[in-house]
C-alpha cells in the first residue's frame, strides 16, 4: 500500500506538471509556422527549448522525491520551480521576439506562474487521500535504509 501511495503521488505530480516546458512548446510553434524575422537569431534562440526542456524534467522528477523526503523543503521547493517556470516563460517570449513574433504578455506570465505556484502549494499541502501522510513516507525510506 506504501509503495502504490508513493506511485500515485509521482503520476499525480506528472501529470499536474505536464510534460513540456513552455518553450519546448513555443519552439515547436514557432518551427511550424516558421520564423517571420531574423533566421540566425532565430535560430540560435530555438535551440535554449532544449535546456528547458531538460530543466522541466528535473523539476518534474525531482520535486516530488524532495517532498518526499522533507516536507520542510516545500516552502523552498515551490520558491524555485515559481523562479524556474519564470524563467522558463521569460525565453519562450525571447524566442518569440527573436523569430519575429509578439513577445508574452508580461502580466499573463506572472498570473500563470502564480497559478502554478497556488497549485503545487495545493497539492503539497493537502492530504491526497492516498492513505498516507508525507511522515508515513518518510518512514518509509528511514526503515528500507534509503
């Protein structure tokens, strides 16, 4: 029942996390539509949706196993990845601009990453009702020696 607890909370927190960064998505938008300014540039910017990319995945494993593992971390946890999905919404305005494009609205980045951040506080926060507390897990690895 443990293990399934820890697995339901993993699929959970990909899941609510998604599986691409915003610019991984702009990026795709923007090789559809193609460039409508400078290629170079353009072209040099596409290729940090990659770095982002792999960023997002980080935070999308790691998070949940930091949680896990202390649930004092959260306040810390839900302050980065608000700083990290900021940055990560201020390169996929650049690689707009850069392609040619409208920038995002400055004021709609903030609103979603403040979402996000209520939401992950959210889920942090609030019994799942997967029959465990974040302590039960906790024992969970303190006993197998993890």
């Amino acid at each position: 029942m443990r293990q399934s607890t820890l697995a339901s909370m993993c699929v959970l927190c990909l899941f609510v996390g998604g599986c691409t960064s915003v610019s991984h998505k702009t990026a795709v938008q923007i090789t559809e539509q193609g460039p409508s300014g400078a290629v170079p540039q353009c072209a040099q910017a596409l290729k940090t949706a990659a770095v982002q990319n792999d960023v997002k995945w980080g935070r999308i494993i790691a998070t949940p196993v930091l949680t896990v593992a202390s649930a004092g971390l959260l306040p810390a946890l839900l302050g980065a990845n608000a700083a990290l999905d900021y940055a990560d919404r201020r390169n996929a305005s650049g690689m707009r601009v850069a392609c040619g494009y409208t920038p995002l609205d400055d004021r709609q980045v903030i609103t979603d990453v403040a979402t996000n951040a209520g939401i992950s506080l959210a889920i942090g926060a609030v019994d799942l009702g997967m029959g465990g507390s974040a302590a039960e897990v906790q024992g969970l690895f303190r006993d197998s020696g993890q």
